[in-house]
C-alpha cells in the first residue's frame, strides 16, 4: 500500500481496543458492590444474557501474557477459588428479576482447562442451577494444548462446551522459545485430534503477530499448519507489549520487538495466507470460515464486539464472574476484584466482589454505538452535533484516505484504512487523551 509509511508515521497511536466504551482505565472506583447490586435488579426481564467466567490459574507462566493469571500446581488453591466463583453466581442470581434465559457461556482465563475438574464441574452445576440454559446455548472454553487430553475433552463434552479456543500464538520453535511457550505442531494436533473424538467439532485457533524472532515468512507458515487443523475460526491478535502492567513481559524484551512496518508486514503475510485459502475477515483482527456463523453475521450486519472480542452474541447484558472479571450491562460496567485472594475472601463474606466500575450517560451510550458499529461493520451514522465536535480530529483521516464520508452523516473505513479502524473510533472517544495514553499501539 502506497500509503503505509506515512500512516504509520502519523498514526501507529496507542489507542484502546474498543471492547467497550468507555474503556476499562475509565473506570472508577466510585462504582462498588452497592451500584452493580442496583443495576443488577434493572435488568431487562425478557432479556437473555451472556456469562463469562474467569479462571486465573496456569501451569506456567508465558512471557507475552497480559491477562490475569497465576501459576499454579496445587489443586488445593484451586478448589477454594471454585467454590467462591459458584458461590458469586448465586449471589448475582439470586439479584436478577425472574429466571434469566442464557444465549452463550465462556470460559476465559488464565487456562479454563488446568486444574481439578471438580473445579469446572461445580461451576457450570451453579450457572445450570440459576440460569436457564438452552440444549443450544453457545458454550465455549479456552484450552492449553499442552494439557488437553482425551480425559479433558471427554469432560468439555459431558458439560455441554460446543466450542473450544485453542491458544497457540505461533508454530515457530524459536519465536515459541522466546516467548516461553514451548508446544510443537504435534502437541496441538493431538490435542485437537482429542477434541474431535470426544465430538467436539467447533474449533477456534488464536495466534499473535508482533512477536520477537517472526517474519512474515515463519507467519505464514503457522498460518497453514493452524489451516490443517481445519477450524472455524482463527483470532490473529497483535501482540500488546505492555509492561508497565504486566513486568513479566519485559523477559520478552531479550530479542528485539518487530517495529510498526514489521508488524504490518506480519499481519498482512498472515491476512494474504488467511484469504487465499477461503477465510473471510471479520473486524481488525478475526478470521472465519465462510459458512461459520460469525462470518453471516459479520455480512448480515449482526456482529457484536464485548471483552472477548469479535462475538455473534448480541444479549444487552454479560454477567462476569470471577476475579477481575468485568460484567457489560446496558448502561453500566462492574468490575471485580481482580486479587485471588481478595476476591475469594470478599465473597466468602457475602458481599459482591465489585471494586470500580462506570454508570453510562446517554452522551456514552451515543458514542459507544458509532465506535462499535466502526469496530464490527466499519462504518457507522453520526449525529451531526457529534460530527461537528470529533471534526478537528476526523479531518486529516479523511483527507488521507482513512475514512470517507458517505451521504453526509455516514463515515465508512476505507479498504486501506481498516486496520486503523482504532484510530478512528478514538475520534468519537471523549475519554481518550492521546499524549497520555497507555494503550497497545494501533497496528
């Protein structure tokens, strides 16, 4: 693209990720256990919900993680957290006006699948018993290939999970060595192999770019060995290097990081290998089959984007449980504690583990909806007030050829603007303050 090295100049910005808006370091924590407990109580009657649960635990720690995890080998600490998370959905339940119908579960972390299974067990008893969830209700679990095996996913299949994540994020031995994250090819087809034979067939595949040690050549080809695993999907995510939050990353720092240009020359061997072999592209940084559900509603204009991601869930409300876990209802965010210890403790004591959080204006709720109709469908309708303000900001995007206006009140991404598609949304972002910001660069 004729125009890539001068964008990246002016606006590989760290910038949000848009999972929600206002983003996460926008909340405060003048929003407690009190506010989620009242919001809680104004739900939507008629309304399903989406439910996330948070398991923190690992077998060990990979060097480019940013999520909320421990390291962990003792089931005995495991078992504790268990008991508290089925104990906080009882809790929340018991809040919700009537017996609420549920559209999609997932299981996040850390690594869902590490640990006693009487952990797992007992936490999808609890959702089983409160909510009510139907013999099609989305279910889906993030796995370690390192630790699937038959055993493990014969029990995703007995708990009802139609859809497991696999976490590879590269083939590469070298890239993998300098990541911490040592899994050869073989490792993942077994545990996929496994996964089929317990029937489950809905497979996702998440990779990153912006890794030491990758070239666009080593990208494509883990793109093809992800491929023979024949998924439904694939997450291609850019690398967050953020270690200010997260010190552990700085282990990563050992071997250069690939700068902008090197990290859209990733992306964009990643994306080449992706489309020539059928896979439709879905936002920023998704990939699916063509006859896979979230490709028809990323064409039918129903995509949906909350704290997971791209999702074709589209319930108003996702409860999260666990710790850190953060609930999206529609006019607030809840988020939990996000300390192990703490969390347990507080709910041991009957309270909500909820420490920060945000009431939504109806000014947040207008711009919420133009940024993720941007982020899911790259285009969206804009009022002209807001037009007027977001124009000082808008106007050199659109003169580079970022964006265009369409029939006056609608702005479209550009075919060579999309992967800044970040960088736009941030126009309408009354939060976003660019010479402070600490977010994931743009591209």
């Amino acid at each position: 693209m004729e125009n890539t090295s001068a964008w990246l100049k002016k606006y590989d910005l760290p910038v949000p990720r848009y999972t929600s808006y206002p983003a996460a370091p926008h909340f405060t924590f003048d929003f407690g256990s009190e506010a989620f407990a009242t919001a809680l109580a104004g739900i939507e009657t008629q309304a399903p919900l989406s439910l996330y649960i948070h398991f923190p635990f690992c077998r060990s720690l990979c060097w480019y993680c940013g999520c909320n995890m421990k390291v962990a080998n003792d089931s005995g600490a495991m078992m504790p957290y268990a008991t508290a998370v089925r104990r906080e959905i009882e809790m929340v339940a018991a809040l919700i006006p009537g017996r609420k119908k549920v559209d999609s579960i997932h299981f996040g972390g850390g690594t869902p699948t590490w640990g006693p299974r009487a952990g797992r067990e007992a936490v999808t008893q609890a959702l089983r018993a409160q909510f009510d969830l139907a013999p099609d209700t989305d279910f889906s679990v993030e796995a370690d290939p390192r630790t699937l095996d038959g055993e493990i996913a014969d029990e995703l299949a007995a708990l009802g999970v139609n859809r497991v994540s696999i976490g590879v994020q590269d083939f590469d031995a070298p890239v993998q060595e300098a990541i911490n994250r040592i899994q050869p090819f073989s490792v993942v087809e077994r545990g996929v192999m496994a996964l089929r034979r317990a029937g489950l067939r809905d497979l996702n595949i998440d990779l990153i770019y912006g890794l030491p040690l990758q070239t666009p050549e080593t990208v494509a080809r883990t793109i093809e060995l992800a491929i023979s695993l024949t998924p439904q999907r694939i997450a291609l995510f850019g690398y967050a290097h953020v270690p200010w939050m997260k010190k552990h990353q700085k282990l990563v720092e050992r071997l250069p990081l690939p700068d902008a240009a090197q990290r859209l020359a990733l992306f964009s061997a990643a994306q080449k290998t992706l489309t020539e072999h059928g896979f439709v592209q879905i936002g920023i940084d998704h990939f699916a089959a063509p006859d896979d559900k979230m490709a028809r509603a990323a064409a039918n204009g129903t995509l949906n984007r909350n704290f997971q991601g791209y999702t074709t869930d589209t319930s108003p409300t996702l409860l999260g449980f666990g710790a850190s876990a953060i609930s999206a209802l529609p006019m607030s965010y809840a988020q939990n504690d996000p300390g192990i210890e703490s969390y347990i403790d507080t709910i041991a004591s009957g309270r909500l583990a909820t420490v920060r959080g945000r009431h939504l204006t109806a000014e947040d709720a207008r711009r919420r909806e133009i940024i993720m109709n941007l982020m899911c469908n790259a285009r969206c309708t804009i009022s002209p007030d807001i037009a007027v303000q977001a124009a000082p900001a808008l106007a050199p995007l659109v003169e580079d050829g970022l964006c265009r206006w369409e029939n006056r009140n609608d702005l479209v991404m550009t075919d060579e603007g999309k992967p800044w598609v970040r960088v736009v949304a941030a126009c309408f972002d009354s939060y976003h303050a660019p010479s402070t910001a600490r977010h994931a660069r743009a591209v």
